[in-house]
C-alpha cells in the first residue's frame, strides 16, 4: 500500500505541474536583429541651405604718382614715377548665405558649395604724398570691400553627427578705394570689381541630419588691380617737363586680402 500510495502521489504531483504549465503565457517572441551599420542612410548627403555671418581684417597696399595723360600705364617704363605707398589694416563685419550639395561615401565626404555676402571691410590712413617735382601733400587714403562671392568644391571626413572639412576655389569681391582731402585739392575714387582665389576649414555638427551648425576659417587674395584717374595737377616744375602741362594722378590698390571667422547655420534635404 506505501509503495502504491508513493506513486499515485507522485503522478498527481506531474499532472498539477502539466496543468500548471499549460495556464502560463506565452514567452516572447525575440526581437528581430539590427540592420548593419552599413545599411543605415548616409548622414551628409543632400542638398542644403543657410545663412552665414562673422568678422573679417586684413590688408591693402595703395600706391599713388603721377604720370602723363597719354600713357595707359603709369607704371610702365616713361609713363610716370610712382609716388607714396600707404598700408591700409582693414577690418568689419559680413553676413550672407550659401547653397551647396554634400555626398557621404563611408567617412568621406565630398561637395560643392557657392555664397554671396553683403560686407563692410574697410580701412583709412592719413598720410602725406609724394610728387616727383619734390612736392608733398597730405591725403586721405581708404578701401572698403562691400560685397564678396566664392565658389568651392568641399571635402571631409564624417565621424557621427561630425564633420571638419577643407574647402578652396573661386572667390570674387567689390572694393572701391580712394585716395582724397589733398592738400591743395584734387582727389580720385574708383570701383573694382576684383578676381582671386579663396581657401579655409571648418567643423559642422547636426543634431538630426537636417539642421547644421557650424563655423568656418577662411583667407582671400585678390592680387593687385591698377585704377587711375585724370586731372591738372602741374602745369611746370620737374612733373610738368617730365609728363606735360597736364598729368595724371593716379592709385593701385596692391595684394587686397583679408581672413574671415564665420558661424553658420544651414537646412538640409
């Protein structure tokens, strides 16, 4: 009778457990795996647009003479003397926008971008001017940038939601330069339109692959660009032999360039 009562104990207990086991729900199905990493969208590529705006300084050499009226080039051998050389520190604000496109290959990241700026870079000197008859005048000499474009391809490397890029190409700029108050009067002005080249780095950062905060270095050059004007200035004395009764004033606005600090902040597509 023991041995019967062990075993019928012994089945009720397995059959209670079945039962049991029967009632309990379900276990979860296991998540599905995550795609690799190489599956995920790139995070710069597209299409973008912003606004940027910062601060600027650099230089611009002028050099004034005078010349003879019927020579296109004062500079040229017999077509004057130059005169005075003013070194001009130039500094001011800027704000515009850009447009660009981005495409991500792993970490790499290539582009073109293009923007366009109001300015206003800009610097005045006050000092004397030397004519080749030995006479000195006192002038006032300035030049202000108002306007600046560039035009660059990009290039960076991409870690997450960071990226540092170089850019470097086209640059181009409005510059109108003076030279004014001469003691005895007569002054010249003039507006260029100058050509040259640009390069710079920056580092970009977006929260969501959208917005884009950045800031950004760049250097401009534009070389040197000649502008002269004409009026009586002598009619005797060592300019008048050498040039005629009626000479040219003339001013060469040398080496313009100036470095530029930019925050940015762009959409992008």
């Amino acid at each position: 009778m023991g041995r019967v009562g062990l075993a019928l104990a012994a089945l009720a207990v397995c059959f209670l457990s079945a039962a049991q086991a029967a009632d309990l729900p379900p276990a979860a199905a296991p998540a599905p795996p995550l795609p690799p990493a190489s599956m995920a969208p790139p995070l710069w590529s597209g299409l973008y647009i912003g606004i940027d705006g910062g601060w600027a300084g650099g230089t611009g050499d002028q050099i004034a003479g005078v010349g003879s009226a019927t020579f296109g080039n004062p500079f040229s051998t017999g077509g004057g003397m130059p005169g005075t050389v003013a070194g001009i520190s130039t500094e001011g604000g800027l704000v515009g926008g850009h447009v660009g496109y981005n495409y991500q290959i792993s970490n790499l990241v290539v582009g073109l971008e293009a923007s366009a700026a109001w300015a206003s870079i800009s610097g005045t000197t006050t000092m004397g001017l030397t004519f080749p008859n030995g006479a000195v005048a006192t002038a006032t000499w300035s030049t202000k940038v108002d306007w600046q474009a560039t035009a660059t391809p990009r290039v960076g490397f991409a870690y997450g939601n960071w990226l540092a890029y170089a850019k470097g190409g086209l640059a181009a700029a409005g510059d109108q330069v003076s030279v004014a108050n001469l003691t005895g009067g007569g002054a010249l002005s003039a507006t260029q339109q100058r050509v040259g080249y640009t390069a710079g780095a920056g580092f970009e950062w977006t929260p969501n692959g959208s917005w884009v905060f950045g800031i950004e270095y760049d250097y401009l050059n534009f070389g040197s660009n000649q502008n002269y004007a004409g009026f009586s200035l002598v009619t005797s004395g060592l300019a008048g032999t050498l040039f005629g009764p009626t000479s040219r004033f003339f001013s060469e606005n040398v080496d313009l360039n100036y470095s530029e600090v930019l925050g940015r902040a762009s959409y992008k597509w």
